[in-house]
C-alpha cells in the first residue's frame, strides 16, 4: 500500500471533500481518503499500481486545482489570492465613492445624468472584479453541476444576480443597483480567504521544516569533496556537514564530538552533545566545528519525513467534533438556497420591490465557511503547538481524549528513566585490590561488551588486556598482567545466584567487588508528575521491577506504584480502571507495554521507544523530557475549549443572522462584512492555541 499527500487549494468545505471522496471512489485501488480542510490537504491510501498522476486527474475532473507540492501550492495560491483581492481591493473604492454620492443624491435631488454617470462609472470598475476577482467563485459552482452543491454555489448566485438586475437597471434607467454590494462582498470573501490561507502557513510548521533541508550535500570522495543532489546519497556514503549546515539526511557521527541543535525535532532548545557513533537525524544543525557522518537513511527514510507523515496522518483523521460539524454544514447550503427562495416567494407577496434584496442577502450572510472551518482551524493549531512542544500525534482523536483524562499510567524503565546506566554503588568483596582498581578493570572489560550495562563504566586506558572474550548475555573474560579477570552476572563469576541486577568482578576464581547499577531518573520526572497532579490527573507506576527500586524512585516522584507487573497484570489493571469510569493515559517504551498501550484511553510513548511501540502510540515525545505530558493535557483542554467556543460562534451567527436578512433588516454589504468577519474571527480565535 502507498500513502500520497495531494493539496487541493480550492477545496473550502466539506461539500468540496465530499466531491473528492466521491471521485477517488471511482479508481480501482483507492483504499482510504482523509480530509483536512483546514490545509487544504487529501491524504490518500492507495494500492501500488495507482500512480499519483491517476490521482491528480480524477481530483481536476471534479474541478479543482491538485498539487503536490504543499509548499508551492500554497505561495501560488497565496499569491493568486493576493492579485484578485488587489484588483476587487481597487475597484470596491471607486465604486464606494459612487455609490456615497448616489445615496447623497437622494437626499439632494441629484440630476438624472449624473446619477446615470455614475451607475455607468460603477459598471466598468465592476466588470474587472466580476471577470477577474470573482472567478473563483464562479469555477467552483460551476463544478457542483457535475458533483453536487458546494458552499460556492450561494456565492457564485448572489455575486450573479446583484450583478445582472445591477447591470439591467442601469440600462434601462430604472430601478437600484447593487455594484457597491457586489464589489464589497467580493473584496470580504477574498480577504477572509487571504487571511485564512496566511494563518495556515502559520500553522504548517512540520512542512516548513521538511521545506528547509538542503538540496545538497558535501559528498566525501578519497582527499576531494564533491557537491553532489541529496537525493543522489547513498546509505554508506560519508558526507561532510560544515559549521552552521543543516544535516541532509539521517546518519551516525564519525568524528569524535559535535554539538547538534535538534529543536526541530525535539523542540528543546539546549544543543544535544554528540559522541561517536552517535545518530544524527536530518533537518538537525550542526552548532560546532565541521565534521564527517556516515548515512544511514536517504531522505524519504529519515526520521523528520516518518515524523511529518505520522503529522499529516493525524491532521487528515477527522475527529468527532469535525464530522459533527461538517454534517451539519452538508445540510446547510440546501437550506440556505430554500431560504432565499422562501425570502424571494414571502416578500413578492408583501413588497415585491424589496424581494430581490431580501433574498440576496439571506445568500450573503448565510454562508457556512465559519461553521466548515470551526474545528479544523483548532486541531491544525494544536497541532502545531504540540509540535513545538516535541510532540506529535498519530491520531488527531486523541487530542479530543486527552482533554478528558484523569488517570496517568507510567511505565518505570526507560520511561521514567533513560537507558543511560551507572554505577550507584560499589561493595568490595576481596581486600587485596582497592575501588580503584577495580573501577579500572571494570571498564577495561566492559569496553569490549555490547551489553547496556557497560556504558556505566569508564574505559581505563592504563589497564591492557589480552586474550579477551565476550560470552553474550553473560558477559567478559580476558587475561590483565597474568590474571584471569572476569566481568558479569554473579552466576557467570560464579559467586551465587542473579536474583539481584549487579555486576560483579572476579579476578583469579575469587570476587573482589559487586557493583550495582541503576536507571538515570528523568530530569524533569518529579515537575512532570506534579503538574499532572495540578492538572487534576493521578500519576501512577507500573512496572516489572523489584518492589525495592520501585519504591525508591515513587518516593522521590511522589507518587502511587505497583510493581512485578507482567504485561498481563498490567492490561488487567488497566482494563479495571475503564471499568470504573476512568480515562487512562498509559506512557510506555517497551514491546512488553503493547497490549496496555493498545488499551487505554490515549496512549504515549517516548522517543527512545522500540518501533513497534512508537507504532502503535497515539501520541509521540520527541524530547528527553516528560514536561510535554502535562503540556499535551493543557494544550487538549484548550483546544477543547476553543472548539466550542468557534461551533457555538458559527451556529448562533448563523441562527441570528439569517432570519435579521430575511426580515429584510440588513443590507447586502452588512451581510457581507458579517459573514466574512464570522470566518475571520473563527480562524484568529484557533490562533490562541499558539500562544
């Protein structure tokens, strides 16, 4: 199966997705369509066989302008949106300044000549916007004839209408114009677009990022360096990243040290220190002196193009708030076109000489752009906000559910700690050799071991070793200076059972220190568990350790545990707290987590997670930190919140406005400055989420 992104920059509703979906469905192979208004974005999965160009014809054939380039797409209708809003922008002031001295006139018995002058003056500054400005508008109602009703059909009709009884009267010398109408809603509509299109190039900062990466790269040939396409990069070729260079693609350091600014991907801001050997991930910068890396990944493998597609994924789902609302507006434009014509149908009746006006004003102020773009605008800008917390979502339901958690449950190992190891106490068995020396073998040993444990020593390069093996899952033997030195599990130096986690050192057959080796606690563990608390969420461990190390490191937290926990006693435990009414999230990294993750309410996992944990997460933490959890609480009630906030705004606007325009109490201009400032204020309400 293949997954291809396609922006679609004149898709605007939900009736526009509809007619999509509707095309797409009509290729063999197409397997799934996700919709994100709000970008502009169709995410679809698709067998192999379906190539992209299959794709973008069926989405032209249902009349809309595909790409595949977000980023171009978005400067060009960008700059599209620009030039007609310009031009409509242009042409609304002069004909304002008609339309204020012909409403003077009728104050002042302005003489029939001039009036007409300026009906005529307002006819030619009017035809540009309509041939020009307006075509957008046009092209998209148009489409519905093939497709079905889009939210530019009231548009495209009240535009047309103004602008033909404005165009009759004016040659036949009776009757009002509506050029000032026309020209204004023109203008509104375009700049509520303008406005929209920025704020979404706001919020797409995972595109910008995969934007930035260099084209090419310093290729490493014998003495000479080579500029060469970063698509051309091989895995195995060594590239050479100058001071300041972003790094092209995923890879390992071959140098000694570097110092590496990851906030792009993590979002801290602290450089992260590199060793050798250590992973380097494209779109990082490279904060030191130049140096060599080995690939590891081309581009479309690299770990900020998995990140972006999980983002894209979750932005393409639609969550529940969004496919309420966009229900509702699949219903709404049907409506809206029998109001008119029920306004038209009433008023002929009462006062045929206002019918006209009524009915395109209905039109005009009931357009449901603010109720289609309610939710998306928030979850887009969630989105980005928890990107710039170094965290991103795999499921955009989630969000929704975070907001409703009240229970936290925490893995211990390599989650409330990190895979760095060390040696938290020493205990010498043998008198003849002191801590020192037994530190120095220690690391002389464990320098040859892939084992875990041995990053917690030092390697001494005073100590030389010869005839060295390693027994793997046990751990290293080898001759120092005519004895036999043997490092690893108790049973392997043979000094009793492996019922506790040391490493022990033996030297000739007897043992001569045991060393006990503990998990680092997370920095920020302690603020996270208490700000969880804040939040009203109980932070709680579970883990398979001996009750004594759990206890220790809950006491430091200050919170609840349970400890040997079997990934069976784990799912049981949770699965009884669903039972009683809680919403869980479970934050886990090992492959023994999977069943508890797979169950609870939202799931999470930290970014040294195995695959396939990280696979089956809602919700990702890309940094070394766990202050992103309560963040991704608070940024989820928020957003919660706001959504409301904008599906309650749209509707009561809604509801207000249209039965105001029916009674024939609101000219077309007011309708239109209300319904483009209802969308304008739905997409600046979402922006709050970034601050």
């Amino acid at each position: 199966m293949t997954v291809s992104t396609i922006n679609v920059p004149d898709m605007h509703c939900s009736a526009c997705s509809g007619k999509i979906r509707s095309a797409l469905q009509t290729l063999a192979g197409v397997d799934a369509t996700y919709f994100n208004p709000a970008r502009r974005q169709v995410l679809i999965e698709h067998q192999d066989q379906l190539g992209s160009l299959e794709l973008l014809k069926s989405i032209e054939a249902a009349g809309f302008t595909p790409s595949l380039s977000g980023v171009e797409a978005h400067d060009q209708r960008q700059k599209a949106l620009l030039k007609r809003l310009g031009i409509a922008g242009l042409a609304m002031m002069q004909v304002m300044m008609a339309a204020i001295a012909m409403y003077a006139g009728d104050f002042q018995q302005m003489e029939e000549s001039y009036r007409r002058l300026l009906e005529f003056t307002s006819l030619i500054f009017c035809i540009p916007v309509i041939a020009y400005s307006a075509m957008p508008f046009f092209t998209g109602a148009l489409a519905a004839f093939r497709t079905g009703i889009n939210m530019d059909v009231p548009i495209a009709l009240a535009i047309s209408i103004a602008f033909t009884i404005s165009v009759s009267n004016t040659l036949s010398g009776n009757g009002d114009v509506y050029y000032d109408s026309v020209v204004m809603f023109t203008f509104l509509l375009l700049g509520a677009r303008y406005i929209d299109s920025r704020l979404q190039q706001r919020f797409a900062t995972t595109d910008k990022a995969l934007a930035a990466l260099p084209t090419r790269a310093l290729r490493i040939n014998g003495a000479r360096q080579d500029l060469v396409a970063v698509p051309d990069i091989q895995v195995g070729d060594r590239l050479w990243i100058s001071e300041g260079a972003q790094i092209p693609v995923d890879g390992r350091l071959a140098g000694r040290a570097a110092d590496i600014d990851e906030a792009v991907l993590s979002g801290e801001a602290d450089w992260v220190k590199k060793t050798a050997q250590a992973p380097l991930w494209a779109g990082t910068i490279n904060c030191g002196p130049g140096f060599e890396m080995i690939v590891s990944a081309g581009y479309e493998a690299s770990r900020i193009a998995d990140i972006a597609a999980l983002a894209d994924r979750a932005q393409l789902e639609r969550a529940p708030a969004a496919l309420l609302a966009d229900r509702i507006a699949g219903y709404f434009i049907p409506t809206v076109l029998m109001l008119a014509t029920l306004t038209y149908i009433g008023w002929q009746i009462f006062d045929p000489d206002r019918a006209i006006v009524a009915a395109l004003t209905v039109l005009v102020v009931s357009c449901p752009c603010a109720l289609s773009l309610a939710t998306p605008a928030a979850l887009t800008a969630a989105m980005t906000r928890l990107r710039d917390l170094g965290i991103v979502l795999t499921r955009s339901s989630a969000l929704e559910q975070a907001a409703k958690i009240d229970l936290a449950l925490i893995d211990k190992t390599g989650t409330l700690t990190v895979h760095e190891p060390t040696v938290t106490d020493t205990t010498l068995l043998n008198a003849e050799f002191d801590e020192a020396t037994c530190h120095a073998l220690a690391g002389a040993l464990q320098q040859y071991s892939a084992h875990p444990y041995a990053r917690a020593f030092s390697h001494d390069a005073s100590i030389a070793l010869d005839e060295v093996e390693v027994v793997t899952g046990k751990g290293v033997r080898g001759i120092w200076a005519g004895h036999r030195v043997v490092i690893g599990s108790a049973s392997f130096c043979a000094t009793g059972s492996d019922a506790d986690r040391a490493v022990y050192l033996a030297v000739d057959g007897v043992a001569r220190a045991r060393f006990t080796i503990s998990d680092q606690v997370r920095g920020d563990a302690r603020q996270a568990m208490d700000d969880l608390a804040e939040l009203g969420i109980k932070p709680m461990m579970l883990s398979g350790d001996a009750p004594a190390r759990c206890e220790e490191l809950a006491t430091k937290l200050g919170i609840n545990y349970l400890a040997r926990q079997t990934p069976e006693s784990k799912l049981a435990f949770l699965e009884a707290q669903l039972r009683d009414g809680h919403r869980t999230l479970m934050l886990g990294d090992g492959i023994n987590d999977v069943p508890v993750l797979a169950a609870a309410t939202v799931s999470a996992a930290v970014v040294e997670a195995s695959d396939l944990v990280k696979s089956k997460a809602d919700v990702l933490l890309l940094s070394r930190r766990l202050n992103p959890l309560p963040e991704l609480i608070r940024v989820a009630r928020k957003t919660q919140h706001i959504t409301r906030q904008n599906l309650t705004w749209a509707l009561a606007y809604n509801l207000i406005a249209i039965p105001i325009a029916a009674m024939g109490w609101m000219p077309p201009w007011l309708a239109a400055l209300g319904m483009a400032s209802s969308s304008t204020l739905v997409m600046f309400n979402a922006t709050r989420i970034l601050r």
